[in-house]
C-alpha cells in the first residue's frame, strides 16, 4: 500500500464550500437575534468562524496522519465518549435546553457529547469488527457483544433524551454490521425487536407523540405545535427558484424557529431558492458517493469500514435534517453537517473528514 500525493480533491473542495457556506448562512440567520438577545449582531458569526478555522486545523491534522494510528486510541476514546455521555446527565454538569440535558458547558464554549459518541461508535466498530470478523456471523461471540455496547450508548442518549442522535448511531451501526459481513437475519431481528420499544419511546411521552400527529397533520394546531414545520414551508415557497437573495430572508425574523442550527436548511431555501438547495443537496450527495468511493478503492479492511462509517454518518445526518425541515420526517434535532450553528458538530464533522480524506490517499499498489 502505498501513500499518494494527492487527497480526494473533491471531498477536500465540498466540505470546505460547505463550512464557508454554513458561516455566512449562520451569520445570515442569527444577525437580527443575536443583536436582540446578545447585543451583537455578529456574536453566532464570530463563534461559527472561530470554530470552522479550529475545525480547519483539525482537518489539516487529520489528513496528515495515517488513519490506522486512530486504532490505538479507539478504547480510550470510545471510555471517554461515555463518560461524556453518563456526565451530562449529573446534576450541576449537564446543561439543559429545550427540556433536554444534552451539553457540558465550559467558560466560552460547550461540548455535546454525542457528537462525540456518535464518532467514537464508528471507530469503535471498525477496529473491533474487523479484529472479529471471523466470529462475526455468530450470535453469541460476534454479534452479540457490539449490541451490548451499542445499547448502554443508546440509553445513554435516550435519558438525556436524545432520540433523533440515538436513531442515528443506532443506523449507523447496523449499516456497519452489514457491511463487514454480520448476517442479515441477526439485523432484521435486532430491528423487529426494538420496534416496540422505539413505540414506547415516541407514544409514551407526551412531546414525542405530538411531534408524531404534528408530522401528520400540522394544520390541526397551526399556531402552536405545527408552526415550525408550517414556517419552515413557507421559506422554502417564498424563495421560489432563485430566492429572496441574501440575507434578504423574512422567516428568520422570529418566525421560523431555530433557524441558525436545526432549520438553516429552511433560510437557505428562502435566500437562495430551490436552485440554491438543489445545488446544496447534489453536493452532499457527492460528498457520499466520494467517500463511498473511497471505501471501495481502499484494500485495508480498517480503513473500508471506517471510510463506509464516517460517510454513511454524515450522508444519514444530512438526510434526515433536510428531511424534516421539508416536513418529510417526523421533527428531530439533529443539525445539518458544516451548515448548522455548532462548534462540537463543526469540529467533529471536519475531523471525519481529514480522516476520509487521509483515507483516501491510500491505493494498492499495482501488480507487476
């Protein structure tokens, strides 16, 4: 195996567009709010931009270490994830918002632990699977164990709680366990099984299923529970083709709910038309087909599943946010990579991605 000169150029190009992008929309979508509630129209700007550069640096970094180092620190980094994620549920540590405990605030800054789990996961099951892979088609000494790991880091997230990030670590994993070759009948079992307990989850609590009969019908309580998804409509249909332009969006004016992190998708439809979400939406699509790409050209089998992992989360993130702010999905707060206000999702995004692109530098050699 040998090192190129070269990263994917076009991984490289998408995820910087994406974060200059996410600053000046986030700048976009917070000036008037920020001003109000933080007497600095430019307070989110300053904080997105110092994180996107910290995140440059880290991708910087990762790009230039060989992606198998990262096996070395998988068990302490998947130890430290949890201990992130028992923490935030303490009295006095974790910090709440909406009715959810989900960060550790620091003096200027906070960190959300499943972001970092949600990583840590990744890393985790590609040393782990591939050290297993003979055992894996067995129930008992392959299979079962990562379900244990991967259903103390769900309860986890689900008592701070955090169903949209648990749903998405859940899929994660299960795609991973598919790719490095678990039986399919083990999959399809595990997921038959946690369909009660994800109906319980949703239909026992009383925010959750209204988020359910909102998703179904949101005329029914216009005003109150169906005006995020209803606003966020009209974004999207005042911006028509080409959009209002930017900056020159009204829904953010206290209309359109979190508009800086879990709905920027929506200003991004009002300021930049359908023309703008379209050229937005091919660009994340790229994005994954590149890092499914890199998977498949990469022999190493560490580097395929963490190549496979790391695209797989960011294009399921992707997904599923642009699906809920187009009313698609049920409501979930999950940000949208590079674009959405949040500096441990930014940092954390672009460390995956100096990795995928170290990653891509590795080819086989060719046969003589």
């Amino acid at each position: 195996m040998t090192l190129r000169k070269d990263f994917d150029t076009a991984i490289l190009l998408l995820a910087v567009v994406l974060t200059c992008l996410g600053v000046v929309m986030v700048y976009s979508s917070s000036a008037i709010m920020a001003a109000k509630s933080h007497g600095d129209g430019f307070f989110f700007l300053k904080r997105q931009g110092m994180f996107a550069v910290l995140g440059f640096l880290v991708m910087a970094g990762a790009m230039h270490i060989d992606f198998r180092t990262w096996r070395r620190l998988t068990v302490p980094g998947l130890i430290l994830a949890l201990l992130l994620l028992a923490a935030v549920l303490l009295p006095g540590v974790g910090s709440s918002a909406g009715g959810a405990a989900r960060w550790i605030r620091f003096p200027g800054f906070s960190v959300q632990p499943a972001e970092v789990a949600k990583l840590a996961l990744v890393f985790y099951l590609a040393h782990s699977l591939v050290r297993k892979k003979d055992k894996l088609r067995s129930f008992k000494l392959g299979f079962l164990p990562y379900m244990l790991v991967l259903g103390v880091m769900l309860g986890m997230l689900l008592a701070q709680p955090d169903l949209g990030s648990a749903m998405t670590i859940a899929g994660v994993a299960m795609m991973m366990l598919l790719v490095a070759g678990a039986r399919p009948s083990y999959l399809i079992s595990v997921a038959l099984l946690a369909l009660p307990v994800l109906y319980l989850a949703v239909m026992r609590v009383d925010y959750r299923r209204q988020r359910i009969m909102t998703f179904l019908d949101p005329w029914n309580d216009p005003y109150n529970t169906g005006f995020q998804i209803i606003q966020s409509w009209t974004a999207f249909g005042l911006g028509g083709l080409f959009g209002q332009g930017l900056g020159e969006g009204k829904q953010k004016l206290f209309y359109l709910p979190e508009a800086h992190t879990d709905f920027i998708f929506s200003v991004i439809g009002e300021e930049l038309g359908f023309a703008g979400v379209l050229v937005i939406s091919a660009m994340f699509l790229v994005l994954a087909l590149r890092g499914i790409r890199t998977a498949v050209h990469v022999p190493d089998d560490y580097g395929r599943l963490l190549a496979f992992g790391l695209t797989f989360l960011l294009g399921l993130e992707a997904f599923v946010n642009m699906g809920v702010v187009l009313g698609l999905l049920p409501t979930k707060g999950l940000a949208l990579p590079f674009l959405s206000y949040g500096g441990t999702s930014l940092l954390t995004t672009l460390f995956a991605i100096g990795v995928l692109l170290n990653i891509s530098a590795h080819t086989a050699e060719e046969k003589s």
